[in-house]
C-alpha cells in the first residue's frame, strides 16, 4: 500500500478585482504556525538537483510568516526552499530585489517564472501570496531572447500503475511569460529522470499530447518531457522586414527585421531570398555594430513580420509508483472475493502459488495467522513460542511467535498450536478481533441462533457483526465450519480497508 503520499491539488486561480485588505499581523507573543508547500525546480529545461543529490522535484517545504505581516508570500517560500534545499541556503543561492528574484539556485539571473498551482504568478514574489498545500514551481527559463518558455504539466502529478501495464498521460501546457489557453504539446520527448539526468524512453506525444509510458520493473519513476514546441511570435513594431545598411565585400544586400531603436538587425538574409519566407535560420544571421554573425536564436523559420520559434518546454513531471502486476488465474471476476485477494497480495499479506492462489481450498490455522501478522507489517518480536509443534524456521514461525505473545492465539493446548489444522470460522474472526484490540461492540443485536453468550467467540463475532465483516447465511453463523483461503482474505480485507 502507498502510505503518505504527497498529494497537491492543481487548483484553477479565478483573478477578480477586490478590495484589499489587510491582513491581521502576527502578535509576538504568538507563535506562527506555518504552512507547508510542496516545490518543484527546474533549471533550463530539467531539473534542478537539491543539496543531496536528488531531483528538486516535490520538495515538501515549511514556510514561516518571517515579517509577522499575516500572510505567507512566494518570497519567504523560495527563501525557506532554499534554506532547506540548497548547499549553502538562501544567503548563497537566491536574491530578490524590488520584489523580483534576481538569483535562484545559485543561478544570477532575472530569466524566471513562477507558479502555483500550475497557475503563473502575476506579481512579483513578495507581492505574490501562498497557501497551505500549494503546489509551487520554480523555472529558470532557456530563452533568453525571445522568452519563449512554454510552461507545461501533465494531466496528473501521481500515477499508481503495474509492471508491463500501459498508463497513458497527456501533456498540455501555455506561454509562461505571455500566458494564455492550455493546448496540447505534440512531439515532445518523453522519459525519466534518473541520476541526475533526463534518459529517454523513445516516446514521444502524439497530436493530442498523449503518451502511454510501460515500466517492467517496480519502482518509482520520474516521469517528464523535454523538446520545444513551434510558437508564432509577432516582432512588430518594434522590428520591420526592410533592407539593412550593410553589405559583404562582393556588395550583396542583406535584409532583415531592424531594430529602430539602435539601428541592428535582429535576422539577416541576402536579396536573393527576400519575401514572405520561410526563412531556415542555418541561413539566417545577425547584423550588429556593423559586423556579421551566425543567430543563435531558438526559431526556426521567419516570415516577413512574425518569427516562428521552437520555444523549448519547462519539463513536467509525473510520479509513477510501479507495482508488480499480480494476476490469479483461479480468482473469477467479479466474485466476492477478487477485491480482497488483490489487495492482499498487492498488500504482501499473501502470495498464492504461481499464477494460483486457489480460493477454495480450506485455510490452515498456520495460514491465517500468517496472513494477520503480514498485514500487521510483520512485527518482529523477542518472544520464545510457547507451542513445541511450531518449528523454528518454517514459514509461520515469527507469525505465532507474535500472535502468542500479543494474546491473539492461545493454542489449542498450552504446548501445541496445530498449525496444520483448518481454521474455523469462530476461531478466524477470533483471530481477527483480538488483533483489533478486543474492542466491545456495543448495542449490537444476535442476529445467530447458533452463537451463545457462554462461547469464547461471543464477543467477537457480535463485533465482527457490527463492522459488517460477515453477515452469516440467514441466522446461522455456523462457528465450527472451516473457512476457504477466500473468506480469511476477505475478512481481514473488510476490517482493514473499509
């Protein structure tokens, strides 16, 4: 069972014009709180890599009101990620002036968004408010000439999936500085993250911005996308398709989008290829200062008053928890029971036999205890078993040896256990109510005519009864009939995930 996962919630943020008001300071004598966030950095295209090594890729986070103004801003959340995160903390790894970061991550540079939420802050980090479980992400941005950056996200940020199944995920994302409609991200590169570095898995969205990914290991995966995506950027007015000043030793002309303000041409290209383009950018060049020189600017065609730009994506990620796929041949669908035993194997309590787990076969009394201590998480104790029937070594050793020193068996004897030996149904609901801690249940009728108040199992199946563990078959309970390996599983299953 996946315990304790983070889960942000992808909130959609609605801008409306309201008054402002202030926030209730934080009197001293009070101490704050704090909230607790979960961050994301992404350095260029990838991810960045916190202070240990790993991917800075949710980051849980503690954030404190450090101005006692109330309120919990994006600034005090970027100083505590990096206090936490980064080799040196905050004094060595971010600065913020005016309201606006001028050094993350070490990284002097003013080229970077941030979201909550999937959401673009409109504001600077000081300005920009955080809450209790946001999802926060960090970027600084490839493009520096353009701005390009297309923020982008998959269609959900956890994944549980099995060994050779199929998960499909859709990649959607907008202009991070621009902002603008979620589309669809075709042709991106899809693989993992992994020791530091992006390995491809030699997929790549479709049309749609779908993928299926397959893992055949188990594992937790970091799934993300890296690759550019074709944008139409309209440079006008302030650069104008005209003929430049400038001309090589031959004379050629050469024509581009000039700069008004300083007189440079932003895309050169000779007289010959003058036009509504498009123009590839192997040929096109820079004039600047007079001087010719190759463009290192991330489009790829121009036309006569817009450039095409292949802006490169802010890398999504998607965590996949990858579980064995277990599959019995003998568990019919839709029977009462194929829930329980796929959980309980998921879960380790029990393994069947191959692609086996025969839920008909009669459960022994070795078994079911078995089953209870794997579900208990298999505590280990420092307990000599009592019982000279139960061998040290043997599959249920540990198993009995911690349900005789918790009081949920006592033996058939003070000498033997009889693990061999079927459990019945008294005993197993037994079993399971002593595990639960003997609780009393309280104002529950007998609905068996054939469970006594005078009977050591009582008390627990009128528990057993008032947690819908079992019902019985009419107003039987038929306490010393033997129980199939399908009905122990489904009732530890009713009691422990319901």
């Amino acid at each position: 069972m996946l315990k304790n996962k983070i889960m942000a919630a992808a909130l959609s943020g609605v801008m409306a014009i309201t008054p402002i008001i202030a926030a209730a300071p934080v009197l001293a004598d009070e101490q704050d709180p704090g909230i607790e966030v979960v961050f994301t950095v992404c350095d260029q295209g990838t991810f960045a890599l916190e202070k240990s090594g790993g991917a800075a890729v949710n980051l849980v986070v503690d954030v404190e009101d450090t101005n006692n103004d109330g309120a919990y801003s994006y600034d005090e959340a970027l100083t505590a990620l990096h206090n936490e995160f980064y080799k040196g903390g905050a004094e060595a790894g971010y600065a913020v002036s005016n309201g606006y970061v001028n050094k993350i991550w070490g990284v002097e540079t003013s080229n970077c968004s941030f979201f909550t939420n999937n959401e673009a802050i409109s504001t600077g980090v000081t300005a920009s408010e955080v809450k209790d479980g946001d999802k926060l992400y960090a970027a600084i941005l490839s493009d520096s000439e353009a701005y390009s950056d297309v923020y982008t996200t998959f269609n959900t940020d956890y994944v549980e999936a099995y060994t050779g199944v199929e998960t499909e995920l859709t990649l959607t994302g907008y202009p991070a500085m621009s902002g603008g409609d979620y589309t669809a991200i075709e042709g991106a590169e899809i693989g993992i993250f992994k020791d530091g570095k992006f390995e491809s898995l030699d997929l790549t969205t479709d049309e749609n911005g779908k993928v299926k990914v397959t893992f055949e290991e188990e594992g937790v995966y970091l799934v993300t996308a890296k690759g550019s995506v074709e944008t139409v950027e309209n440079l006008e007015p302030l650069w104008l398709l005209m003929e430049t000043t400038y001309s090589d030793l031959s004379g050629k002309k050469y024509y581009g989008k000039m700069d008004w303000t300083t007189g440079d041409c932003y895309i050169a290209y000779t007289e010959a290829d003058y036009g509504d383009g498009p123009y590839p950018y192997s040929e096109l060049q820079w004039i600047k200062n007079g001087q010719l020189i190759p463009s290192t600017f991330t489009g790829h065609a121009a036309y006569s008053g817009n450039v095409i730009i292949d802006a490169p994506i802010i890398a999504p990620v998607c965590t996949i928890y990858v579980n064995k796929y277990i599959h019995f041949d003998d568990v019919e669908e839709g029977s009462y029971y194929e829930e329980p035993v796929y959980w309980a194997a998921y879960n380790g309590i029990t393994t069947g036999t191959g692609s086996m787990f025969y839920p008909n076969n009669t459960c022994t009394r070795a078994e079911f205890v078995t089953f209870l201590w794997r579900e208990n998480d298999c505590p280990v104790v420092d307990y000599a078993c009592p019982f000279t029937d139960v061998q040290k070594g043997s599959y249920y050793y540990k198993a009995v040896c911690w349900a005789a020193s918790t009081g949920i068996t006592t033996g058939t004897s003070a000498a033997t256990f009889d693990p061999s030996k079927t459990v019945s149904r008294a005993e197993a609901v037994t079993f399971l109510w002593r595990s639960a801690g003997r609780p009393v249940a309280v104002g529950t009728d007998n609905p068996f005519s054939d469970v006594s108040t005078d009977t050591y199992y009582y008390d627990a199946v009128m528990w057993a009864v008032a947690n819908h563990v079992t019902k019985g078959t009419g107003d039987k309970f038929r306490p010393g009939n033997t129980c199939s390996r399908a009905e122990t599983v489904t009732f530890i299953y009713r009691i422990s995930y319901k």
